[in-house]
C-alpha cells in the first residue's frame, strides 16, 4: 500500500516539473504601461556577477595638465594614429592599453623591445585599428554608447580575444543538400541560445554592406499583398527571431525591455530602448565593415573562422550579459583622448576614421521619435 501516496506524490509534482517553474526570489521591474505585460523578470540565483574592472597600473599615473610633453608624433617615430596625444598622455595610454589587452603578455604583446617603432608584429597593426574603432565609437555612434563610451576593456577584459565574438558559419550559407542543416536545427548553437533557430543571423544583418533592416522586418504593413511589396519568407522570419534571441541573451533582457509583443514592429509602442538598438546594429556594421574586416589579412590563420573571415563583434562583445557593458561604468572618463578624434589627420590614418555614415532613412525618424513616445 505504499505506492498510491508515492504516486499522488509523483502526480502533485508534475504541474510544478510541466510549469518549469523556478523556485526562489525574482526582480520585477515593468519596462512599459500596466497590463501590457512589459516586464523583466530575473532569478536573483541566476543575475550575472558583477563585472571585472581593470588593475590598477594607471590609475596612480597622475597627469599634470601644465606638463604633458611634446606630441607624440613629433617624438616618436612611428605613431600614425595617436599623433595628437602628448607623449605624458601617449605614455599612459600604452600602460592601460597593456592592462586592458594583454596584461600577461605585457608591452611585447604588441612591440619588438628592440625596435618599439616597428610594425613587424601583427598585433600592434591590429592595435592601431582597434584605437581608431573605439575613438570612432566614441564619437559617431554617441546615439548608442552616450557618454558612457568604450574602451578596449569594454570587450577584452583583459584578454587578447575578447569572450564573445562571431565568424561566418560556412554551414549556413549553404542552401541545398540533404544533410545540410541550412544553418539551423543545431541545439548547441550559442548564437540561437540553444533554439532550432537560425545560429548565424550576423553575417546578413551585421557585415553586409546592403542595408538589411527591410530583412529583419518581416510583419506586414498592409492586410493583403501591394504590387511591388517584398514578400517575407518564413526564412526570413526565422533569421529575425535568431537575431532577437541574441539581443535578448546578450543583455540578459527579455523580449518586451524593447518590444509590447501585441506587435513586435509597432515603434509606437516600443520602448526607448528598441530605438537605441537600432542605431546599436548599425554601429556594429560600421565597425565589423570598416574596421574588423579590412584587418582580414593582418591576421593568422589562428584567428580566421572556417570561412577565413576574421573574429567579428556582435552585442555580446561589449554587453557580456549586461543591459549596459559593465553596468553602465565609464571608462572613457578617465581617458578622454579615446573619445575624440584628431583634428588635422596626419596623413599615413587610412580614410576610415572619417564620420561613420549617419543613420537616414524613415526608420531613423521613427527611432527618434520612440524616445518619445507620442501617444
Ligand atoms: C595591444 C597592443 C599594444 C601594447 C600591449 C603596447 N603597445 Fe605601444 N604601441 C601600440 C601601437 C598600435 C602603437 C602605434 C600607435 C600609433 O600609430 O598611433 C604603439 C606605439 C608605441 C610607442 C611609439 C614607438 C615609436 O617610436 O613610434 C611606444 C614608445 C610604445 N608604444 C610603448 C609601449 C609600452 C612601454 C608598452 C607597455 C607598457 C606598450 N607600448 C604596449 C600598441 C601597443
Ligand atoms: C567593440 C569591441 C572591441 C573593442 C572596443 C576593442 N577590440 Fe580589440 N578586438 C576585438 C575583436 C572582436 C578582436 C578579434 C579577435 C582576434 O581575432 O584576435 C580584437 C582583436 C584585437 C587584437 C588582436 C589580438 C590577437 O591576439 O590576435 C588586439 C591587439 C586588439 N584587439 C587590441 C585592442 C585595443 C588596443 C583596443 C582599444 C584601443 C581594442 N582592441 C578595442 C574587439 C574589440
Ligand atoms: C534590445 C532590444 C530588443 C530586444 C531585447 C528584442 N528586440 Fe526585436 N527588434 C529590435 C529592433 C531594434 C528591431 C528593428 C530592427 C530594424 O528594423 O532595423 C526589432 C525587430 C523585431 C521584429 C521585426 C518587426 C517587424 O517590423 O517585422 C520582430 C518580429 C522582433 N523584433 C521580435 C523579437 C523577439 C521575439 C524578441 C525576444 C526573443 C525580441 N524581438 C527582442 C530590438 C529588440
Ligand atoms: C561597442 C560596444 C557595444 C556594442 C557592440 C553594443 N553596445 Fe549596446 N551599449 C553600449 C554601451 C556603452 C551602452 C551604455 C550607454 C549608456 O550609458 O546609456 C549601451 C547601451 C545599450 C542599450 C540601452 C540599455 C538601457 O538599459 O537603457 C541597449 C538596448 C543596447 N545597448 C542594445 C545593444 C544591441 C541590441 C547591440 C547589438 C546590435 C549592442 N547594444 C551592441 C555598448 C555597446
């Protein structure tokens, strides 16, 4: 007669297993209007831990602004780039660039002790276009980062390869074939978060030059098909939802902190946050295209993916989980030369440090005007 209480035990916790309920204490916090749903539930158990910051190298470096020195580019030799720093200033930097990148490794990371003005390591080549990145950041994509700003610590985190970072999946580009899974179906995808969705939605929306924003919209804007209307395929739905899902799991948001899921493309009832993402992929384009991708050749084959396209930036490689990268820290208060660009160029920078291209079409209006919501 043991087993009918052992069964209605078993049976009592079935709705609890189905419900996946998770025990223990939650974070509320509403993003939009009551009753919409628009609300962030986080398990207190599973919050991401609080964010490394940088050794402390630099910050006893005190600057006097009266004795700075003489421009870095008049003293050193061989500095295209840092030109307008002074060499107090360049000097520092160096430190805290060592600290943030390779703090193990050390200067040599970069430089041929014997010959710092050399550019035989590729590295430093890779170097000097990761400053032009964060300053361009810095500077033309203040619509996303604000004054919060990035640093190289932002994404490496002391470490030469930053956590997170994405490559072409050659899987996903093929079409045809039996056994091909057409770049989904694959449960240890981390991109997809662990969905049958598509695991690869960054080389259509965050590298290709065509504008693809009328790809990741695919809801209707009419009841029935308008001559001349591009149709969305259920593909195309599928590599929307991929993309969403790593939003959501790189800022360790759900869905409604942009969305009220009555309709996913209605701006009008998204939040602020939905329109700063917006300016965010166009962001990560620029920087992936004008930046990552030109280094193709610099690197080794160590660093390419299986389609020989270096290691590219996605959400997660500033965000780590955060809805703000280091919950909202700044560091490029202490280092204000990575959040302007120089004035008079020296003439080796390459022509990609001029202003990214701003964002301005219709969508950009209309991400405007999400931040303030008008009824
Ligand atoms: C992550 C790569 C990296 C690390 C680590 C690094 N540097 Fe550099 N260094 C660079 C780059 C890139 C330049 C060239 C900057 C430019 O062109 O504007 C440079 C240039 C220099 C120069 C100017 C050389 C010349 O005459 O042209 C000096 C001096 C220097 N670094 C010192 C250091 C010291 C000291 C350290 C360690 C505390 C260090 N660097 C660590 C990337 C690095
Ligand atoms: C937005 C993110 C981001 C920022 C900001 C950033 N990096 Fe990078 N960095 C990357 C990615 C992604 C790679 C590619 C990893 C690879 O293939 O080595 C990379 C590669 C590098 C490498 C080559 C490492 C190696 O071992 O191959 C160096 C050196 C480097 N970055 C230096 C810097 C410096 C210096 C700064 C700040 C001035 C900086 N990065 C800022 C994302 C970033
Ligand atoms: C961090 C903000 C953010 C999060 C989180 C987010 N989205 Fe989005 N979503 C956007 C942005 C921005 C666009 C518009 C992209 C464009 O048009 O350029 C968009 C577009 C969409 C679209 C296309 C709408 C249309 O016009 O057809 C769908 C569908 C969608 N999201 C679903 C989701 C789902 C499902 C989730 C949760 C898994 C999610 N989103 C999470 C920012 C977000
Ligand atoms: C180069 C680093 C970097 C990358 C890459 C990046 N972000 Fe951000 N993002 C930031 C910084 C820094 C902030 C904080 C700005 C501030 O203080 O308000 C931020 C803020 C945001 C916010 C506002 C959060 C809030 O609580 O108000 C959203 C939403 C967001 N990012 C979405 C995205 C999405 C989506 C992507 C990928 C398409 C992305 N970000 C890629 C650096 C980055």
């Amino acid at each position: 007669m043991t087993r009918a209480p052992l069964t209605t035990a078993l049976l009592a916790g079935l709705p609890l297993a189905l419900a996946a309920c998770e025990v223990g204490p939650k974070d509320i916090q509403q993003t939009g209007h009551r009753g919409t749903g628009m609300v962030q539930l986080a398990d207190r158990s599973n919050l991401p831990g609080p964010d490394r910051i940088p050794g402390e190298t630099y910050r006893d470096i005190v600057l006097d602004p009266n004795n700075l020195g003489e421009p870095a580019g008049e003293f050193y030799e061989n500095v295209q780039v840092l030109g307008d720093l002074k060499t107090e200033e360049f000097n520092r930097l160096m430190i805290a660039i060592t600290e943030w990148v390779s703090p193990e490794q050390g200067c040599n990371y970069c430089h041929n002790p014997e010959n710092m003005a050399s550019d035989e390591v590729y590295t430093k080549v890779v170097a000097r276009k990761m400053i032009q990145m964060t300053r361009a950041i810095n500077v033309n994509w203040k619509d996303h980062v604000k004054d919060t700003g990035v640093t190289c610590w932002t994404c490496h985190r002391g470490q030469p390869v930053p956590a997170h970072y994405w490559t072409t999946d050659p899987e996903s580009m093929a079409r045809m074939g039996m056994r091909s899974r057409r770049g989904q179906n694959n449960p240890d995808a981390m991109p997809a978060v662990y969905s049958s969705l598509p695991y690869d939605p960054f080389t259509a929306y965050i590298l290709e030059k065509d504008p693809s924003e009328r790809r990741i919209r695919v809801s209707g804007t009419s009841a029935y098909p308008m001559p001349g209307m591009r149709r969305a395929t259920l593909m195309d739905t599928e590599m929307t939802y991929g993309f969403m899902m790593h939003f959501s799991d790189s800022l360790g948001v759900n869905c409604t902190f942009c969305h009220n899921t009555h309709s996913f493309s209605d701006w009008s009832g998204s939040t602020a946050q939905r329109a700063i993402s917006w300016y965010g992929i166009r962001m990560v384009r620029d920087a992936n295209e004008n930046y990552i991708t030109p280094l193709t050749s610099v690197f080794p084959a160590s660093r390419l993916g299986p389609a020989g396209d270096p290691f590219k930036i996605n959400c997660a490689t500033c965000h780590q989980g955060k809805n703000k990268p280091m919950g909202g820290y700044s560091m490029i208060r202490e280092f204000p030369e990575l959040a302007r660009l120089p004035v008079a160029a020296p003439a080796a920078v390459t022509p990609t440090t001029a202003a990214a291209p701003q964002p301005t079409d219709s969508a950009a209006t209309a991400a405007v005007a999400v931040a303030t919501p008008a009824g």
